[in-house]
C-alpha cells in the first residue's frame, strides 16, 4: 500500500513546487507512519515548513499540495490539512524574553430566525463581560486572553491560512502585552442572509509555553472542570449577554474552543436548523401547515456527492419554494449509520413535511448564472430555482 501511494505521487511530482512536493512527501510519510518516533519528525517536517510558508505568504504551495492529495490520497490530505490548521491557528511568541504559546480560539453561536441574523460590533460592555466569562470558566488560570468585539459571519472570517496565522499572532502579542490590537473590521464583506446560519466570537489564548489553555487540562488544579462543566457555565453566564447581540433569533451556544475545530463542529450542528428554520418560515410566510410542503433531495458532486440539496415545494406545486443546502463534511459518506439521506429525512419527519423524495442519481452542482445561488431539486426531476410564490409579501421572501 505504502508503495503505491508513493507511486502516485511521483507520477504527478514534476507539477509541484518544491515545496509543495516536500510537503506531499511529508504528509505521505506521516500518513503511512508504522511509529510514534517517526510520526515527531514527520510532523517536525511539516511543521516547519508550514510556518515558514505561511509566514513568508507563499500559501499557494500549501493550496497546490493539499489540491494534490485531495486527488490522489485521502487519509495523506486528511494528515495535511491537520497539520495546515494548526499551523494557521497556533504560534509561539516571545515577550521580554518568556516564550508563549498562543492558539486561535473561536464560540460559535448556532443561529435562526424567520427575520435577519445580526453580525457586527460587538458594544465594549458586553465584549468586556464576555471576555471576562470566557477566561473564568474555560481557560487555565494562567493564561491571557482577547476577544475582538465583533460578531462574525463565516463569511467575515479570515479566508486564507497565512491571514488566519498572522491574525492569531498579532492578537496573542496583545494579550500577552494587556494591549488592544488595531484590527480593521470596518472593512470587513457584507454577510448573506440566511435562515440557519452560525455567528462566531473570536479571541486568542496566550499560556506560558507547555502550559495548559483550557480548565479541562487543569487535572492537578482545583479549579478543574471537565469540557461538560465549561460548556455549562459557559451557557448560564454568556446567553444573558448575547442575546441582547441576537434579537428575534434563537440560539445555541458551543464551547470555546479551538478555532477549526470549531469551524467544523459549527458547520455540523448548524444542517439541522436549516431545515426547521425552512419549515418554520414556510409556514408562517405562506400561512400553511407543515404537512403542506413538499422536500426533494438529491446529491451533487463530481464523482461522489459533496452535498446534498433539499427543494421544498407546496402543496400539488413542483415549483421549489426554498432551498436548503446539506453539505458532507469530512469522511462523510453514504456507508455510514445512519446515512446523510436518512439525517435529512428524519429532520423533515419532526418538522413534519407531508412528503419526501430522493433522486438516486448524482447531479453534477449547478448556480444560477445571474445570482451565483445554488439551484434546487424539484419533484419532477428538474434543478431549478429556489423562488417563493408571487402573492407572498416582498419582505417576507429576502431568504432563498
């Protein structure tokens, strides 16, 4: 096996980069480690020249090798794209001579609403109270920490590693130096209007280097807490502070944690409220009951399905109303138990849609040429656009 993950990657070899070539060849070794002792210098290997790469901006290498083992071997980009992350959210930094060790941090709030979701400044009092609730009850006592005051969209977030990684680490020699960081927010995008969406506070932790960042580290302290008991004090003294953030919403609040991980565990929990939030919507815009809309899914992708889209209809109507994208994070696929098809189609049974249908086959992904929006599926196996009826009021319908 070893062998012929190697020969496909000599095969592509001589369109890389020298770079990008060293880190395919690393993260193929760390993938196809037999040791612990040789998972250090492979991960040293790769840790190296990521930080270098990001750093220096030169991330094109990065994007180019991880493009690679995205086509040739998966668990070697799973190993790449780990290593990526944690470069791009932790740093070491020096002060006065003590070296610290600073990690990205983000506390996604999972949103919805039949209105608008809020992002934006975050007033200094609440970024103040929220900041000093964050560091009590799920941080080690001996860190440092800052929280920007401003509620992200994902689309405001940084988008590239080596942004990601020079934000972590101006943000850390600012809470290692109790200092306020200048960080241009206004000039951050516009964010797209979403029924089910996620918003993020973002901050960085700083810790003495090799010391614990989070209470749930703290075994020999008495101030120890499992992640449980964080995530619950957390919920108790941050929700009363947010909510005034978050007007006609609904909410779940996740524990703070590290920043990707958090990206992807807010991109999970988030799939479900789309769907109920769409069927909640429907039936107040439209003046309708649950069993009156109509879902059809199907999968798109290329060679395998990437996401699943979900068109729903009214009533003996094929027209899609409102659309929902479902899409596969990870190792996701349909062999699991139970499978995406059948999550998608147990949330629609406790909404209560009255019919569902599945498209067996793969579509290729397909956006309007004007908006640049997904298109849906329709129970007559069309892929349309998602338009609510003409009769409904125009402020109503600004959710696609």
């Amino acid at each position: 096996m070893k062998e012929h993950r190697h020969a496909r990657a000599r095969e592509r070899k001589s369109h890389l980069s020298p770079d990008a070539d060293k880190l395919v060849a690393a993260a193929l070794g760390l993938a196809n480690s037999g040791s612990r002792l040789e998972d250090r210098f492979w991960e040293a290997q790769l840790s190296a020249r990521l930080d270098r790469l990001l750093d220096s901006g030169h991330v094109q290498a990065v994007y180019d090798a991880l493009d690679r083992l995205n086509q040739t071997d998966g668990e070697a980009y799973g190993v790449l794209i780990e290593a990526v992350e944690e470069s791009a959210e932790t740093v070491s930094i020096e002060v006065d001579g003590e070296p610290w060790d600073v990690l990205l941090v983000a506390a996604p709030l999972v949103v919805w609403t039949r209105f608008r979701i809020p992002s934006g400044p975050i007033p200094p009092e609440i970024a103040q109270t929220l900041s000093a609730h964050w560091q009590a009850h799920t941080l080690a006592g001996q860190t440092r920490f800052r929280l920007v005051p401003y509620l992200y969209s994902i689309d405001q977030l940084p988008r590239d590693f080596g942004e990601l990684r020079r934000l972590a680490r101006r943000l850390g020699q600012a809470a290692v130096a109790d200092q306020v960081p200048r960080l241009d927010l206004k000039a951050l995008p516009e964010t797209a209007d979403m029924l089910a969406d996620t918003r993020f506070l973002l901050g960085v932790v700083a810790t003495p280097a090799g010391r614990p960042v989070f209470r749930w580290q703290e075994a020999d302290s008495g101030d120890h807490a499992s992640r449980v008991t964080c995530l619950e004090q957390w919920i108790a003294q941050a929700r009363p502070n947010i909510e005034p953030l978050l007007q006609g919403c609904g909410f779940e609040c996740l524990l703070p944690d590290a920043y990707h991980l958090n990206m992807r565990e807010s991109d999970r929990r988030v799939r479900p409220y789309s769907i109920r939030a769409a069927a909640h919507f429907l039936t107040h815009a439209l003046d309708i009951e649950p069993e009156e809309i109509k879902a059809t899914i199907a999968g798109f992708g290329h060679e395998r399905p990437d996401e699943y889209r979900i068109g729903m209809s009214i009533r003996d109507s094929d027209d899609v109303a409102h659309g929902i994208v479902w899409p596969l994070l990870g190792a996701e696929s349909e062999q699991d138990e139970p499978s995406p098809i059948e999550q998608i189609r147990e949330v629609l049974r406790e909404v209560g849609v009255g019919e569902v249908r599945a498209w067996p086959e793969l579509n290729e992904p397909e956006f309007c040429e004007d908006c640049g929006v997904p298109l849906y599926p329709n129970g007559k196996g069309e892929i349309v656009h998602a338009e609510m009826p003409g009769d409904v009021e125009p402020e109503s319908t600004h959710f696609h």
